[in-house]
C-alpha cells in the first residue's frame, strides 16, 4: 500500500515472540514506522464495573521491565514486507496469478495441478491458506468448526482523549468491545456482537454510531467518532482434526480459528511456522533428509497441537464467560486476578508470547 494511504481496517496485535519471528525472517525492519504502533498497556473490564475499577485488570510493560507490551500493525503493511522479503530471496520461487485445481498425494511426493493445467511436484506441501483452507479440504482433512452468533465490526476511531498507548476492552453481555491505539493517534475498533445488532450497527448513521460507541466504552476515551467506513466478519472457533499426514501440514488458520478477543489468531500462526521451520532445519542436518518424512511433521504437531488447544479453549471460556449468564463472576474474576501479582504476571507472560515453550526463532528481543 502507498505511504500515504489511509491504515486498513484489518489490524493484529502482534505479541514480541512475533515480533521477534518477524525480525529473523527480516520482515520487521521493512514495516514503516506508521504501520506498526506499540502498545505499553493494557485495561480489561467488565460491564458493570470501570476502568482500574475493582471489576476490571490492568497490564503495564513498566510493571514487567519491558518498553512494551506487543504491537498493533497493519495486515496489509506486514503481508507487503513478507512478500517484498520472499520476492529478493534467490532461493525461492514464486508463482502467482493461477489458482490451484487438484491437489494428490503420492508416494514420494504431492501433485498440485494449477488452472493452466501446469503442475507442481513437492515433497511437502504447507497449508496456510486461511480458514476456508483449500489445501486442508483437498486432504479431506476434518475441521470441527463452532460459528458463534456474533459478528465484529472493525472500523478506526478517533477519540476526544489519546489512548496513551493502551490496548482498551470493555466486555458487554453480548460481546466484548476494544481500541487498540494506531500510530496516527487514532484507534482500532474490534466489536464483537450478535448479528443482529451487528446489522443494526453498520446500517446506522455515523452520528448515532459514534454515540452508541462512545456509551459502549463508558467514555474511557471521551467522545468517539469513526473516521473510516466499517465493515464486519463471523466469528467461530475450530480446529482441524490433526495438522499433519503423508507429505503434508497445516499451520495458522487452515489449522485452528480462534476468537479475536485476544487478537491470538496470527501470533499462532506465526508460532506454528516458526516451529514447523525449526523442525526442518533440524531435519535438514542429516542425510538424505526428507522433509515429508512423518516423524518429523509428527514432532511439529505435538509441539503445537496441545498450545493452540489450550489457546482456543480459553479464548471461548472467557467469551461464554463474559457474555452468559454468570457474566457478573467475570468481572469479579479479573478483579481478583488484577490483585493476584504472581497470577497476574503469569497472564502477562503468556499474552507476550513468553508463558510457552518457544522456537529459537520466536524467543522476544528488547
């Protein structure tokens, strides 16, 4: 995207063992400094109560010896780098422009056919090609899916008050609320609601959005008001019956699909690919080494599979949690949690990537 063009509505919030990914593949230092805006804080709280309230928790990279707690950067911007990065690399190929028709497997090697009827012969095939994967639906591969009856509405927004580099969710009974602060001095709106409501959001004029938001938020920022058109997507959770088989493994979400609330979706992917090249490269110091050999794709699933699990479990508790009927034990939970300093800390650690077990390619740098 141009320099001047305005930041896309897709945004993620990039956590310092992705960052640190990013880095090593020398993806990072390509991102202009307008597309990835750090954050050093962070307020979660519930409905019924206020921000540093006794329902809410609060993060502060100060409070852990870090400058911040993770970035928000721009979809766009970061596929550009890593495409721009791949295109100078001798070593790799790049086809483009012609969708891929059958996928086979055979005994030492996969087949896929393109458009053009030209073909592709691969030792290893690597799925990462969305929730909707092609790759994963070619392998008949299982994928036990939940869609939730929520939509998020993604716009940006300006705001009376700067959001003083905080990361700010208000949990609603229908569905949690967020700014994540961009750059420009603008945030980044993820409202995740029924869609119904959904509906009745982006059919409204701006002028009673910007209300409806600015109330939504408990005016932690003032007045708001939305610069951008809005648009939304479905909301689901899901996970593929296994990541790897015969000559082939699926990472990010042609793997699993996790709720956004804690914007966990790309920094899994991120991970699953990290780990994945590590286990190659490993491999790879052999000899005649393979890369569609099981043994070692089984190694990357095992290294994986039990941490994304355990990701997309807790990322549909705590949205039942905050959105059933026992909403009210949430926001006494974070209350709690915020007053708990070693449990608290914990959290912490694993929302900067630094709570798993990590690929020497993912461990955060200062």
């Amino acid at each position: 995207a141009p320099e001047d063009a305005d930041i896309d509505l897709r945004v993620s919030a990039i956590a310092p063992a992705s960052r640190a990914i990013l880095q090593n593949m020398g993806v990072w230092d390509q991102l202009p400094a307008a597309r990835a805006n750090p954050y050093e804080r962070m307020c979660v709280w519930q409905v019924d109560g206020t921000a540093g309230g006794s329902k809410s928790i609060s993060f502060d990279a100060a409070d852990f010896g870090v400058s911040w707690l993770g970035h928000i950067v721009e979809n766009r911007a970061m596929r550009f780098a890593a495409w721009e990065h791949v295109a100078t690399e001798s070593m790799v190929t790049v086809v483009s422009g012609q969708k891929p028709v059958t996928l086979s497997e055979q005994k030492d090697h996969c087949c896929i056919t393109l458009e053009d009827s030209s073909q592709l012969r691969t030792r290893l095939v690597v799925g990462a090609d969305s929730a909707r994967s092609w790759v994963r639906e070619q392998l008949a591969v299982g994928f036990g899916e939940r869609l939730y009856n929520q939509r998020a509405i993604v716009a940006h927004i300006a705001s009376e008050r700067s959001h003083d580099a905080t990361a700010w969710q208000r949990f609603l009974p229908r569905g949690p609320v967020a700014l994540l602060p961009l750059a420009d001095g603008r945030s980044s709106l993820v409202w995740s609601c029924p869609h119904a409501q959904a509906q009745a959001l982006l059919d409204m004029d701006v002028a009673d959005f910007n209300v409806q938001l600015t109330v939504a938020l408990d005016r932690v920022l003032g007045s708001l008001e939305c610069t951008t058109e809005r648009a939304s997507f479905p909301l689901g959770t899901g996970h593929a019956e296994h990541y790897t088989g015969r000559r082939f493994a699926l990472i990010g979400d042609a793997a699993h699909r996790v709720h956004p609330l804690a914007g966990q979706g790309v920094n899994l992917g991120l991970l699953d690919a990290a780990v994945l090249a590590e286990q190659l490269v490993e491999h790879f110091s052999r000899p005649a080494a393979d890369p569609g050999d099981p043994l070692v794709l089984r190694r990357f699933e095992r290294a994986r599979r039990g941490d994304n699990a355990l990701t997309l479990g807790a990322m549909d508790a705590i949205n039942k949690l905050f959105t059933g009927p026992a909403s009210g034990l949430g926001g006494l939970g974070l209350g709690v949690v915020d007053r708990l300093p070693r449990i608290k800390a914990r959290f912490a650690e694993y929302a900067m990537g630094r709570g798993r077990s990590l690929p020497a390619a993912a461990r955060p740098v200062d």
